[in-house]
C-alpha cells in the first residue's frame, strides 16, 4: 500500500480549497516505527523513575499489577498527559515528529482541539479490541486512519517542510 496524496479538504462542490495541497497520508509500518520510539522513549522516562521510587525490587512488586500510587501515576497517568499534550501543542509524538508526520483535524488539516486530542487518546482502547483491528485497519485504510482516528476525527499525514 503506497502513502499517496489523496482526498484533500474540499470547497464543497469538488475542488481543493485555496491552494492547498492534498495531504500524503502516513502509512501502517511507517506508524508502528513511531509508536515503537515513543515506547522506548516513555521506558527510558519511567523505568528511572520506578526504580528510584521502589528500588531493584518494583519488578517483584508489580507482578500482580502495579506497584502503589507512584507506579499508577507514572505508568498511566503520565503517558496520557504526555502525549495528549504533545498532539495539543507540537501536532505529535516524538516518534511522530521523527518520521516527519504530524495529527491534525481531518475536517481543516489544523491543530487538533482538546476535546480531539483526549477523545483520540481514549479511542486507542477501542482500537486495541478485538485483536488491535482498530490498529491494523490503517493498513487497508484509504486515509490510512485507525478506528481512533476515525472516532476522534484526525488524520496522520506527513509534516510540511518548513
């Protein structure tokens, strides 16, 4: 499946809106690459963080789930914040401003809103059921969005160069 331009925002009757540009999507694998550097990055973040907190024995400790208050904050808490913030204010991820792609607004190709960003954010859950399909249907996808993307009303499209 290739990332090619399609389906820019129109004017209504068919033509592309004041030149702008069609979007290029970004696709499946390209995605996944990015989710995995921000998994890294938030382990490098965390880990840290719970180790100073609980010591070398918060892996024995959180075996049956997490560890206290402290673990909660910075294994859910935390992340959400983070990258809720990061589409707000930066448009995405560090793993997404890496591979030069950016989250905006389906509807404008704008920044997302708030209530976008956190909706998106909670929309990944319905993406990891059944069997993380939500996910996968970027692949096959003709805008590549997942079902959060969908739900949340944004696309994942390549950064402009600036």
């Amino acid at each position: 499946m290739s990332d090619e331009p399609n389906d820019a925002p129109t004017d209504g009757q068919g033509g592309s809106t004041a030149g702008e540009k069609a979007p290029v999507y970004v696709g499946f694998w390209k995605r996944v690459g990015a989710s995995l550097i921000d998994t890294l990055a938030v382990f490098a973040v965390i880990l840290p963080v719970l180790i100073a907190v609980y010591g070398t024995n918060y892996f024995s400790m959180a075996q049956g789930g997490l560890a206290g208050p402290v673990d909660f904050l910075v294994q859910l808490v935390f992340p959400a914040v983070a990258v809720i913030l990061f589409w707000r204010f930066r448009g995405a991820t560090p793993g997404k401003m890496l591979i030069s792609a950016r989250v905006v607004d389906a509807k404008t190709l704008g920044p997302l809103s708030n209530g976008q960003a956190i909706g998106r954010y909670f929309a990944y859950f319905v993406s990891m059921l059944p069997l993380m399909l939500g996910f996968i249907w970027v692949a096959i996808d003709k805008r590549k969005q997942g079902f959060h993307d969908k739900l949340a009303g944004t696309l994942v499209i390549e950064a402009e160069e600036d």
